[in-house]
C-alpha cells in the first residue's frame, strides 16, 4: 500500500528542504521526494495544495500518567490528544505511580502504546527509584526497555552528588539528562511567579531564581561530566541566559520552551484561575521577550507542551490547593503558529525544526525527517484555517487548558504515523 502527498509546501528542516512538491510513502516509509511524482498502483493520494507537509511533530514532554493516573488520561487518550495536535511522537515522563524506573515499567509503557495503536510512545526513564532523589534508578536496564532519556521531572534531583553520577551513567549510553531544575526550598510552596503580581494579589511567590540556581548546577555538570543536559521547560530570562552562555563555552546542554511561557504572563493569575497554575510558573512580559529571544537565536532548541493532565475535579480546587500543569498536546500547534509565525518570531522551517528533528536528536531517536528511508511520521498541516479553542472537543481526558476560547490560525489536517493516516481532520 502506498499514499502520495501531492503538491503540499513540504519543509524538511534536517535537510533544508522548504518546496512545493509531493511525497511518496511506500510500506511504510519516505520513497522519494520530487516534482509531478507518478503514483504506483492501488495508491491513496491528499490532495496537500495550500497545506504544509512537515516530518511528524514530536513532542518530547508529555505526561501520559498510566500507569496510577488513569483518572486523569491514559497512553491511549493521550496518544489520541497527540495525533489530533498533529503529534505523531510523544516522549512521556516517568512521574507515573508506580515511576518508570525500572526496564519492566518501560516495556509497559511499549505495550500500552502498542495496544492504543496512535502516536509512537517513546518512555523517559527517572533517575532515582521512585523519584525519590535518593538512589539511581536502573538506568542500564531502563535503556534496555527502551527508555530515550532520563529525568525525575515533576522533581528536581536535589542532590548534587546523585545528579553528578547519573550524568556519568547517561553518558556511557549517550543519553541525555532532561532536568525539572527547581530549588525546592526557593520556591516552597509557591503558587505563582514571585513578582509584582503576587504582591499585588496576595499569593505566595516561586521565584525566577529557584529555577535559576539549579539550572546553573546542571550546566556546571554537564561541563564536568561531559555529558548531554536538556533544559525542560525554561521559564525565566536568567534561565535562557545561562543556556545560551552554556552553549558559547561548549557545555552540551539543550533548552526547551513550553508555549505557555511565551503565550501567557503571571498577569492571567489575576482570574485565580488555576488553569493559569503551572510549574515553573508564568513570569513576566521581560521573559517571555527573552523566552522569544532564546527561540530566536538558537539558544532554545526545542518546542514541546509539557502536556500535564488533572482531572476536572482537582483542577477545580482552590488555587493554592490546585496541582500544577495544564494540557497541551491538542493546542501545541496553534498556539506556536499565534506566538511565533505570526508576529515574526520564528519562519515555519524554524519552528517545525524546534518541533521535529531537534528534539529527536535530544533523544536520540530515528524521526523527524522526511529524508528517504526514514520512517513514514507526516504531519499536513493547515495554516490558515481559523478555528476557536474548545477544550470540550479534546481528545485528552482532561480539559485544564488556559487558551479555551482562544481564536486561532492552522491544525493538523491529517497525521500519518508509519504510513498510516491515523487522524484526518
Ligand atoms: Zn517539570
Ligand atoms: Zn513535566
């Protein structure tokens, strides 16, 4: 069975290709690329005229919450969520219950995602049994069950010591570390930014520097380890300056921005919505210029959602009693396209490179890009139809998403996962 993709913009950032032309899938995976290609038999064609055909999205921070949290979403709802935001990758955090900290709960994770047949499912191993920050996970074994990286997301790794030997371990099996950098005690009890606005409305602050001071300690690691540290989810500019700064001395450190912290500010908090209540928190207008600048210039390599589902219920708690983290799978591509296409941030090859093949080299994984022979991951996307944000139509079990009635430009049209059209809109 073969499909060809006719006459879609087709952008390729991993091999500069940014071209009208057609694409064409056999068993699988990417034939050729090319002008007026001629289909073989029995071949579905998609008419892409007007849409942009992009390797497949990866989104490498998701929280799929199975097994423990299936209240809150499952492999299967979530990859579902994953395929309609054009999704066609997730790599999803180990802050289950039980945590992914063994290669049995990996090969879970596999299974699972095998069963739900939507988006690939790629497991991120945790760094401590249990997250509980005091010993190493087995991460030999958790490579083994097919584990792409390593965190304690949710946590920071507090202690220093351990980080140190977990950076050592990872880089014996050339995987990154992917660090939740928080100092526990600087931001206790927090609920937003500590600002001006949680002056102003009497909150108790988490401020920029708690992320800071540890996101320092990991790039002081990283340079004595020699070993890859992802930066998830900066939030503040001292946090995008210390990246950038990692990165001009050489430290293989990566950053990643969620678009939430370019989208939105600490100001929304004056709702009390806790739809507006993640960590890190919204902060300021200044770093989500810098967040831009970052994104701009490289220092920010990749685009990813932090997708956290909570079921209604919780979310609907009283602000400070309310858990972190709102969902994002299913809004990923809009809100980018509104925080960078439109105001001229980021050209689409840039933003689907933050999207597609710079987050597979983090993890290491054999996707996003559309080179011949690679695995058939296609997203066709849409641009210009305008549609407004109704987390009731979600996929996703849950529905804390801060851009509910939001108007927005583009969506996934259709996503091809292995060949296969698993979503058409
Ligand atoms: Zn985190
Ligand atoms: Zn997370």
């Amino acid at each position: 069975m073969s499909l060809l993709i006719v006459n879609g913009r087709v952008v390729d950032p991993a091999n500069g290709v940014d071209v009208i032309q057609d694409v064409l899938v056999t068993n699988g995976r990417i034939a050729k690329l090319g002008g007026g290609l001629k289909a073989p038999a029995a071949t579905e064609t998609i008419d892409a005229t007007g849409k942009v055909v992009c390797p497949g999205l990866i989104d490498m921070h998701v929280h799929l919450r199975e097994p423990g949290r299936e209240e809150d979403e499952t492999i299967a709802t979530g990859t579902a969520a994953a395929l309609a935001g054009g999704v066609t990758s997730v790599a999803c955090m180990p802050n289950t219950e039980p945590a992914i900290d063994t290669q049995a709960a990996a090969e879970f994770v596999h299974l699972q995602a095998q069963r739900a047949r939507n988006a690939n499912v790629f497991p991120v191993g945790a760094v401590t049994k249990g997250r509980e920050g005091k010993e190493l996970a087995e991460i030999g074994g958790l490579v083994e069950g097919g584990a792409v990286g390593f965190t304690d997301d949710g946590s920071p790794v507090v202690n220093s010591e351990i980080m140190r030997r977990a950076m050592e371990y990872c880089k014996m099996f050339d995987k990154a570390v992917l660090s939740h950098s928080e100092d526990l005690e600087l931001s206790k009890n927090g609920v937003m930014n500590e600002g001006f606005e949680s002056m102003r409305l009497g909150l108790r602050g988490y401020p920029a520097v708690a992320e800071e001071v540890m996101v320092y300690r990991e790039i002081a690691l990283a340079r004595l380890t020699g070993a890859r540290v992802h930066i998830l989810h900066v939030s503040s500019a001292g946090s995008v300056e210390l990246v950038r700064r990692g990165k001009e001395q050489g430290v293989r450190v990566t950053g990643e921005a969620c678009p939430h912290h370019f989208t939105l500010t600490d100001e929304c908090l004056r709702t009390y919505d806790s739809n507006f209540k993640m960590s890190p928190p919204l902060r300021t207008r200044l770093d989500v210029e810098a967040i831009l600048d970052g994104l701009r210039d490289g220092t920010i390599d990749v685009l990813s959602t932090d997708h956290a589902p909570h079921a209604p219920e919780k979310k609907m708690r009283e602000l400070d009693q309310a858990p972190n983290g709102i969902i994002g799978l299913e809004t990923f591509l809009p809100i980018c396209i509104k925080g960078l296409i439109e105001p001229g941030v980021l050209s689409w090859p840039k933003m689907l490179e933050k999207m597609t093949i710079n987050p597979a080299r983090v993890l290491g994984i054999d996707r996003g890009t559309l080179r011949p022979g690679a695995v058939a991951d296609v997203t066709i996307i849409d641009p210009d139809v305008e549609w407004t944000i109704d987390p009731h139509q979600f996929r996703s079990k849950s529905r804390n998403c801060p851009f509910a009635g939001w108007k927005v430009r583009g969506r996934a049209r259709a996503t091809i996962v292995g060949g296969d059209v698993k979503f058409e809109h």
